[in-house]
C-alpha cells in the first residue's frame, strides 16, 4: 500500500485489501463461523421434534440418536470456535502487522511540516492501539455479522415453519430496532473519536514524560510529573451513559489548556450571521490544498466602507462572495484566515439575522457568534492579487439556468473516472450548450438550453470545479462570461456583484 493509495482511496477499500493475502484464513474463518451458527439453528429444531413426535409417541431409541447426533454436534462446535479464536485471531494479527508496516512506511513519506502539528504520543496512539481496535474488526467483524444474520433469517424461517402470524408480527418489529440502532451510531462514533483523541493526548504526555525524564529527575521533579500523569489519567474524566452503551473518557484539566490569544481591535466588524455563513461557504471549497503556499490555504477577507468580500484561489479556479450592508462599515481592512478555522466558524454560524462579529488584530483574529468565541491566526504572506486575475468585459455572455447545468455536467461527469480527469468538453452555440465527454468508461453527451449566442465557443474543464462553483451560485440563474476557448469561465450574477466564480479551462486533446 503505497502513500498514494492512503490518499485516493476509499477506508473499506484499504482494509479489504489487506484480507487479500490471508484469504484462506479469512475463508477458514468465515466457513466455521457458518456451521457453528447452523448448529445454533439446528438445536431448537431437533428439541421440538423430540420433545412433540419422538418422546409422545415412545421412539426412545431414535431420540437418544438424536441426542447422541446433537452431542456431536456441540463438540463440531466447541472444535469450530476453538478454530475461530485461535486462527482467526492469527488473520487479525497477520492484517494488523501489513497495516502498521504500510503505515510506518507512509509516516517516513510525510513532509516534515507535518510532525511540526502530529506529536510522537499521537502518531504511536495510531499505530497501537487504534490499530489494534481496526484489526478486532477486521477478525470479528465479517465473523460477527455473518452469524448475526445466519441467525436472525434462519429464525424467521423456522417461525414461519412453525406460525406465520407470528412470524409477521416479530418482522415488523425488526425494522424498529434498527432504525434504533442507527439513530444511536452516528453518536456512539463521534464519542468514540473523541475517546481515540483523549487518549493520543494521554500517550502525548507519556512520551514528553519519559524522554524527558532525565531532565526531571536532574530537577528531582519526578513527582510533579506523577501528578500530572495521575491528575490527566484518573482525575479528569468524562462519563457517557446512553441505553447500555457506557463511556468513560480521559479529559484534560481546564488550567491546562491554552488560553486565548489576545486580540488587540478596538472595533469588530458586524455582519448577518446567515451573511458571513454564506460567504465561507460560497468561498471555502476553492481554498487550495497545497502547502507550498500556505497563503492560499485560507479566505482572503477585505473590508472597505460599502462592502465585505471574500476570496478563495487554488491555482485552478476562484471564488469570490461580496456582501453590501445597509449602511457605511467606515473601515478598511483585510487578513486571510485558515480554511480550517473557518469551517469551525461555519459550523457555529445560523441561516438568521442574528449578529455575528469578528475582530481582527496584528496575529489573531476573534470570532463572536453568541456564546460562542473562536480565535485563530492570520495568514501570512502575500495573497493573489484577484482583481488583476480576473476577467473584465468579456466579450461571449450567456445566460443559463443553474439547475439545468449543473444536472446537464453531472450527467456527461457519470463517465468519469476518479482517477483519468477527463475534461467536460463544452460547445456554447445559439441558445444552446452541447456537453460532451470521452473516457476509459465511455462516452456522454447532452444539451442543456441557455439564454444567448455563443458563436461556436468550444471549451473544456475539469467536471468537478465547474460543478463546484455552480453549486456555490445563490441565484437560479447566472450569467457565464467567456473571451475565447483557451480563456477561463467567469459565473457572475444577471444582476449586481454579490459574487464570482472563476474556472480555468483544461486544453482539450483531439478525441476527447
């Protein structure tokens, strides 16, 4: 499993292909796990039978053959679990040892800024014991539910067998205890992550302990790190009780976590709290992924005296959002701040009215949405200057409905692959756009009607960051603005300002 493979693919895709290798224990593993829960099935069946046909009607000898039969069975069934625990957890130790080389050998791949944000408890946490608890699955899970549902389907046959009213009744219940169940798991799995990170954060202070240990004992300050430990590990814990499902979860002590940073502004900046959602949300998706310019790594923010703005580049397209208020913000200023801050943000923020505030300083800056407070950092660096990049008075402007694009790309997009990038290759003539595309899974084509003539433009783009951007548009329709085929895309609103949308075209190969 290479580095890349962590990247692209999907969890369950990783795990299964870890199976691979020891697929003949899996299938040992599994085949047990089906006769032992024939077994289970079979024993209610053979009790009935004796104890209404066999013993009323005085057949002793074949009753006691049954029972011998039986007996037999049950000890298939003790060797069988025997087989299950003893191999079975040889294939959960043989996938965890594959996955934590692969995962060894990922770590020493990873750039170096990355262990400035990862500590050494964190990354062992990882590579023990949340390794450990995906390897349990690996051998319990397929085993666990195949029995599960041999037993659940072979029970509603033999109730059928017996009485179908019966039967009926306890089927419709199922499906009440299931939908039970998944209410309760989306809970029960961020409980769990947020166990997993208590104790990466446990393991964090057991390695800063014990590779500074030479250090405390040179200070003869070996007790105040066993209270620290002590106080992290016994003292502070937080208790989940829901049904019985029971956590008890490792805390940290509030005198230990950091305090805020200060922000030195005398004056925020108030704003809509549906507003300022929306201009996260229209900008964020467009925030580059690419470390070597951490600048583009958040939303550009500039504040005038008529309007806030907000602007996201990736290299690839742009996004921009403008809200205009009522009256004079008598200020000018601008600062980017990290994408990954405000999706916190996002998250706080209500579709209302209601105020949201942020104050920027020299280094920080400070969000205030009701009760709520959020700090983070400013970028630094010199962001792109968007106004020169942007295209101005374009000469080709159509009209198209959003929701018909935008089901107009998804459906010529169906063909292609995550891998293969194909470009939606797009022919704007009169009052009409023709979308065509070719890739290694086949070809698509559709028209989707628009507003104006196109002169015969023919452009391609990535299928995905037009997509983007059109689901980002807060209008029903949206004008696209064009000068050539080797010039990008610009989604501008019929009416106003509010927003852009930029999307660099991809140049188109003969076949394509």
């Amino acid at each position: 499993m290479t580095t890349r493979d962590f990247q692209t693919r999907k969890p369950i895709s990783i795990l299964f292909s870890y199976f691979k290798p020891h697929r003949g224990l899996f299938i040992l593993d599994l085949v047990c796990a089906t006769i032992v829960a024939l077994i289970d099935l079979a024993f209610p069946l053979v009790t009935r039978k004796s104890m209404y046909d066999l013993l009323p009607n005085q057949q002793y000898q074949t009753f006691f053959l049954v029972m011998a039969v039986m007996m037999t069975a049950f000890l298939v069934r003790a060797l069988l679990y025997y087989v299950i625990a003893y191999w079975g957890h040889t294939f959960g130790i043989l996938v965890e040892a594959d996955i934590r080389r692969d995962l060894f050998t990922h770590v020493q791949e990873l750039d170096v800024s990355f262990f400035d944000h990862n500590r050494t408890g964190q990354l062992m946490s990882r590579l023990t014991s949340d390794l450990f608890e995906i390897t349990e699955l690996a051998h319990h899970g397929p085993e666990d539910l195949l029995i599960s549902t041999l037993t659940i389907l072979g029970a509603i046959g033999i109730m059928a067998s017996i009485e179908w009213r019966l039967t009926l009744v306890v089927a419709c219940i199922l499906p009440v205890f299931l939908f039970a169940i998944m209410s309760r798991r989306r809970k029960m799995s961020a409980a769990s992550r947020n166990e997993k990170q208590k104790t990466a954060a446990i393991n964090v202070g057991i390695e800063s302990s014990l590779s500074g240990i030479r250090t405390a004992r040179a200070f003869a300050n070996e007790a105040a790190e066993i209270d620290k430990f002590n106080t992290a590990n016994e003292n502070f814990k937080v208790s989940i009780r829901g049904g019985i499902s029971s956590f008890s979860i490792t805390a940290m002590s509030a005198e230990d976590y950091p305090e805020l940073p200060d922000v030195e502004s005398e004056k925020g900046v108030v704003l809509p709290q549906k507003q300022l959602k929306e201009m996260i949300s229209g900008t964020i998706f467009a925030v580059s992924e690419n470390q070597a310019r951490p600048i583009h790594t958040g939303v550009l923010f500039e504040v005038d005296n008529d309007s806030i703005t907000s602007v996201a580049v990736d290299g690839y397209r742009l996004a921009l959002r403008r809200y205009l208020p009522e009256e004079s913000l008598e200020r000018t200023l601008k600062f980017v701040a990290p994408a990954a801050a405000l999706k916190e943000v996002e998250k706080i923020l209500g579709d209302t009215d209601d105020p949201a505030t942020f104050y920027p300083g020299s280094k920080h800056i400070l969000f205030t949405i009701g009760d709520a407070t959020l700090v983070c950092r400013i970028l630094e660096g010199e962001f792109l200057d968007w106004r020169r990049v942007l295209p101005q008075n374009n000469p080709v402007k159509l009209v198209g409905n959003v929701s018909r694009l935008t089901d107009s790309i998804e459906r010529v997009g169906l063909v292609i692959s995550e891998k293969l990038k194909s470009p939606v290759r797009c022919k704007f003539g009169d009052n009409a756009a023709e979308l065509r595309t070719v890739s290694t899974i086949g070809e698509a084509y559709d028209v989707c009607p628009i507003a104006g003539d196109g002169k015969d433009l023919e452009i391609g783009f990535n299928c995905k960051y037009l997509l983007d951007a059109l689901r980002a548009v807060p209008d029903s329709e949206c004008t696209l603005e064009m000068i050539n085929g080797l010039s990008p895309i610009v989604l501008n609103p019929t009416e106003g300002n509010r927003y852009s949308y930029m999307v660099l075209p991809v140049r188109l190969k003969a076949g394509e």
